[in-house]
C-alpha cells in the first residue's frame, strides 16, 4: 500500500484530531474522560474510525502515518470477511477468489489509502454479511450493528435490505430481540448525544445547504453518479466479467430457488442498494458507494467461482489467472501510473481516490502554527486562533491536527460556514480569537470561493480597525505565498 505523501485535509484531518485526543486520554489512564470524550466525539459524524488507529498507536506511536497505516487493519478485516463469504457460499475457490476481487477493485484500495471511514465500513458490513448467511450468534451481530452505527450513520443503507432479507434464517424472535437490543445499547454511546446533530447533518449533505449542488434532483445526475460508481468504482474489469459471467450463468441455470436465491439477493442489494441510494441526492460522492463497491467484488468473485466449476481442473488454475491479471493491470496502473493494457499510450488518466501517490502542499505551515504556538504558551490557557483562508492544505481542521499532535496550547477555526460577512465578523469577536492568520498568493483555482468569500472584508475590518487586532508577524511559504500573522491588542470590553 503507498499513502499520499500530503498533509491531512478536511474530514481526514477531523478525524484524526479526535482520534488523538481520545488515544492521549487513554493513554494517560483517564477513563472516564475517554467515555465521556467519545460519547460527544466530532458531534455529527459518528466516531468508531477515530479508534482504528489505537493499536497501531500502541505499537508505534502516535502520529499521522501510523494513522494513515491502521486502514490495512480494517482492510485485512475485510478481506477475512470476504473469504468467510466466498468459502460459506462452497464454490471452489471462493474465498480466495473474493479476496482477490475485493482487494482489486479500484475505490477499495484507493480508499483504504486515505484515512476515511469507508474501508471500516466496508469491513463492518462483510462482518454483518458473513454472520447473517453463516447464522451466527444473536449477541455478536447486535454487536457488530451496534459498531457499524458507530462508524456511520448510514449504516442502514448498506446491510438494510439483506438483514430484512435474511433476518429469520434459523434465528427465533427472542434472538432478534437480543441482537436489537444489543444493536442498540452499542449505538447510544454515542447517539444518545448526537443523534439530532447527526441527522440534521446528513440529509444536509444529501439534500440540502451543505450539498455542493443546489440545483433540483435530475435523472441524468443520478445516472451520472451510477455510472461512475461503475466506471471508476468498480472499474471496468470488474464491470465487464459480472456482465458476462452474470449473463451467462443466467442462461445456463436460471435464477437460483430458496435459500440460494436469497443469498444471491442480499449479496447484490449490498452491492447496488446503496450506490441508488446515494444517486438521489443533489451532491453524492463516489466514496460513500465504496462499501458497496466491495460488494460488487465479493458478487463477481463468486460468479467467477461458478463459472470455474464446467472447466477441467487441470485448466481451472491458467483459465482463472488469465481472468484475474485485468483487474491487477488496472492495480498497477492506478497505483504506479503505469500504462499496462492499450489502447493509447503514456500514463492513464487517475481514477477517484486513486492514481500515483499524491505530493506536496507541505509548505511550513506546521512551522508557522507552532511559531503561533509558542507564544501562545507565553501565557496560561488554550489560545484560539482563526484563519482568514480555506485551503485544503491550510484550514483549521488541518491546524487542529497537528496541535493535537503536538501538544500546542492552540485551537484553530475558520468562519467559512457562516453566511455574511458580517457574521463572520461577530463570530471572530465572538468566539475570543487571540490570533488571525491570513495567506496571499495562493492559487486562486486552488480556493473555493464559497469558503473565502468573506476574507477581504475580515482583513479590512482589521486594517480599518473594526477587529482589535495588529500585524505581529509575517512568512513567506515555499510555495510563494505570504503568511501574516495578526495579533490581538486588546480584549472586549
């Protein structure tokens, strides 16, 4: 696996200042504070992906490579899954086969380079998959849905239509009254808290003010969106085989009868119901369908599987590999930038999530934010700090990682969510903001107008004197752009 080489950005960067305030709590053997901390962790996203990393911590130490590291575990949990899948449905070779499929299906392993909550997901609704058909004990899946309601709210969507499917297999309602139970009592440690915040939160991602898109819902835009969960999701080795492979089983052996055809149902609705799902909304991302992309794999791997039986075994093995190399070609491809299978010529077009390692945009800003830093331990208490830009690169969620990585005594903000200038102006008063950091000559692509509209009339109220606050210091970044550094000079009355 080979991680970006830049510094965290958005919802990745969340994630991990979480993830290293509750590990230094932990840590420190402040029980309690643990709890209580990830009982109201990030406030609308749920936070199970913060305590992935906690072993890997243990073992290396804290940072944001061994962050970034601890997806393998949740990738190596999928795959156990996959396989447990694959060998429970008895094709020769299904397990390993699911395996090799799930693991090469392009936004799986583009994902699980990220430090994002969708390759635990995925793992989180193979482990639900796996106990449902194999009918595992009542308790454990309670616990296993109570942990993928802690992993996201959406849960549901993914594992919904196979649980009601499969919900009665060999199972009595006492059992089910255990596992919701159970399901449940897992769940409200945190959404006992957060569940209004949650919600809110995701049907405004869906639907509504936090959606990129405004326009009205279209059925091109929905198709758009399907169709590149299946060009660039899936990818299309895997595309083309289900096609060909589903078509001709098909034909050979019709749809399968009773228990096979509800395992065959449940296996492709985990792979389908929530990429249609996500289409209705006005901004849907490629990323929340890669936990049905790894369903897609398991589904394919177990029609190659099938496929695999009418060959003489003395072929099975050359007639498998020769199938199998398109999907690693593409592997390389994305990963190396490689160009392996024509047409064309030259370095392939990246998929979403995917391509060569990423570099750049370290630019000093960790100097920068601990030079703030500093003399913000001059004095007793948390400093606040706000940044007149929104940059991917340089944004308050990326500054608060590395101040809880550090240590600083320092908690950064940026005003983008609020709508005027005006109450951006309030909230910096409002808020106590002690420092103001600004940035000129960044890109101007590179900025998202949206969330640096209100930046010239912030640096205007403090050279106008609206804001109390004077220029302290200034740096010039390796990028070409200039820094500057505002201090306050004195506090509200």
């Amino acid at each position: 696996m080979l991680s970006s080489r830049v510094p965290p950005t958005w919802d990745d960067a969340a994630y991990l200042t979480s993830s290293f305030i509750l590990w230094d709590r932990l840590a420190a053997f402040d029980l309690l504070g643990f709890l209580d901390g990830f009982s109201q962790a990030m406030g609308f996203k749920a936070p199970l992906i913060a305590l992935l990393p906690f072993p890997v911590f243990l073992a290396a130490g804290k940072g944001f490579a061994q962050a970034s590291g601890s997806q393998l575990l949740a990738l190596a949990a999928l795959s156990f899954f996959a396989w447990r899948i694959g060998d429970r449905l008895r094709p020769p070779y299904g397990g390993p086969l699911a395996v090799w499929m799930v693991n090469l299906t392009p936004i799986v392993y583009g994902l699980s380079r990220h430090f994002y909550v969708e390759t635990l997901l995925a793992a989180l609704c193979a482990a639900v998959l796996c106990f449902l058909l194999e009918g595992g004990r009542p308790k454990t899946l309670g616990a296993l849905l109570g942990l993928g309601m802690l992993c996201k709210l959406t849960f549901p969507v993914y594992v919904g239509v196979p649980v009601l499917l499969l919900a009665l297999r060999r199972r009595s309602w006492r059992d089910w009254a255990w596992t919701l139970g159970i399901a449940a009592a897992v769940a409200s440690v945190w959404y006992a808290r957060n569940a209004g915040s949650a919600i809110l939160f995701a049907r405004s991602a869906g639907y509504g003010a936090t959606a990129a898109s405004q326009s009205p819902w279209r059925l091109a835009s929905a198709w758009d969106y399907v169709s590149l969960v299946v060009r660039q999701g899936w990818g299309w080795p895997h595309t083309c085989m289900i096609v060909a492979f589903g078509a001709l089983l098909w034909r050979r052996t019709g749809m399968p009868k009773g228990e096979p055809a509800r395992d065959a149902i449940a296996l492709a609705a985990w792979a389908l119901v929530p990429t249609l799902f996500f289409s209705t909304g006005l901004a849907p991302e490629l990323r929340w369908s890669g936990p049905a992309t790894a369903g897609a794999g398991v589904c394919l791997a177990l029609l190659l599987a099938r496929m695999l039986e009418d060959v003489p075994e003395r072929l099975r093995v050359w007639a498998g590999a020769a199938v199998l190399v398109l999907p690693a070609a593409v592997y390389v491809e994305q990963t190396f930038g490689v160009r392996t299978i024509p047409p064309g010529s030259g370095a392939p077009t990246p998929y979403v999530w995917n391509g060569p390692p990423r570099k750049g945009g370290f630019w000093g800003q960790d100097k920068l934010w601990a030079f703030v830093a500093k003399d913000a331990a001059s004095t007793p208490g948390v400093k606040h700090v706000v940044l007149a830009v929104s940059h991917k690169f340089f944004n308050s969620a990326t500054a608060d990682a590395y101040a809880v990585l550090h240590g600083w005594p320092a908690r950064f903000r940026n005003y983008s969510r609020y709508p005027t200038a005006q109450a951006a102006l309030r909230f910096i008063e409002g808020y106590g903001a002690d420092y103001i950091i600004s940035v000129e000559g960044l890109p101007e692509a590179e900025l998202d107008p949206r969330l640096n509209r209100d930046n010239p009339a912030v640096l205007a109220a403090i050279r106008d004197g609206a804001l109390p606050f004077r220029q302290w210091a200034e740096a010039d970044l390796p990028n070409g752009a200039k820094a500057r550094v505002f201090k306050r000079v004195r506090r509200r009355v």
